[in-house]
C-alpha cells in the first residue's frame, strides 16, 4: 500500500510487477503492461522512500511465498498467477486502498505545484493536448525523479506528523 500511495500506480499493474524489471542504476521499474496495454508501456521513476520500500517488499516475500517472490514483487503463494491478485484488508484498520491512494498521490503533487505536464507523465496519463505529447520521457526522466522524490518526501513528511515515525 505505502508503494501504491508513493508511485500513484494503479495497483493491478503494480501486482504484476516483476524484479526483471526493476532498474536500480536507473532508479526505475518498467511496467510493461500497464491499463491500456502493452503500447502504454512506461518506467515508476523511484524516489529514495520506494526503493526502500521495495527493498522491504523483498524481504517480506521471500518469508511469506519464497518461490514466488523470485519473479515477482508483490509475490502470493495463494494466487495461480504467483502475484498478488486480489487485496482483502479489514476497513476499520486501512481505510484507504487502491483508486484512493492514487487521488492521495495526485493531491499531494498539486500541494506541491508539480505541473501538469509532469503529473501526467508520472501517472502514465495520455495528453490530449498537442503541446502536452512534446517532449519524450528519456530527456524528462530527470524532472520526472526529481519530482517524484519531492512527492514522496511530502508523503513522508505527512505520515511521519501524523502517525510519528513512519519508515519508507
């Protein structure tokens, strides 16, 4: 859930997340087949807070599904794909999930006047606009981790007020 609410993703696409393609060097994950399919193919710019999380996910999967979590991310020994199918969490103790934690992401960018532009590429949002398709994202790639590193940090700085000493 915090890699959720720190990428914006939508989580089917980020439970199909496999470590092949994690790029560390690069700070990214590749998610080749995001909604829309695989034409919309696009890279998570990581901030420092999801690579930790990241790096936690993996300890957690190697004790909760061992074989599983070779390939995947978000491994689950109960599902037939080996991934993280469904979520089931008791409402009362997290409140927001999913669609939620992804409007969090996005009200947390426009607290932070991160543009338009740069939002949607973050999102992996098409442009309607002419103007808004120029530019691709290998040179933006910069501004887009940039970004992203802001917005986490924002996220970090929100949750460590309010629920003290929240770890990424």
């Amino acid at each position: 859930h915090l890699f959720t609410l720190l990428s914006g993703s939508r989580p089917n696409a980020l439970s199909k997340a496999r470590w092949a393609d994690l790029d560390v060097r690069r700070r990214a994950l590749r998610i080749p087949e995001p909604k829309g399919g695989p034409d919309r193919a696009f890279a998570i710019p990581l901030s420092r807070p999801m690579l930790a999380s990241l790096i936690r996910a993996r300890k957690a999967g190697r004790k909760v599904a061992p074989r599983q979590s070779a390939t995947f991310v978000f491994p689950s020994p109960d599902s037939a794909s080996g991934h993280i199918a469904e979520w089931k969490e008791d409402r009362t103790e997290l409140a927001k999930w999913g669609k939620q934690l992804r409007q969090s992401y996005v009200i947390a960018a426009e607290v932070l006047d991160v543009s338009e532009r740069t939002l949607k590429r973050l999102l992996n949002h098409k442009t309607q606009d002419v103007t808004m398709g120029y530019g691709d994202r290998d040179r933006m790639w910069p501004r887009l981790l940039a970004e992203q590193e802001r917005i986490s940090a924002h996220i970090m700085a929100q949750a460590a007020g309010r629920f003290g000493g929240v770890r990424a």
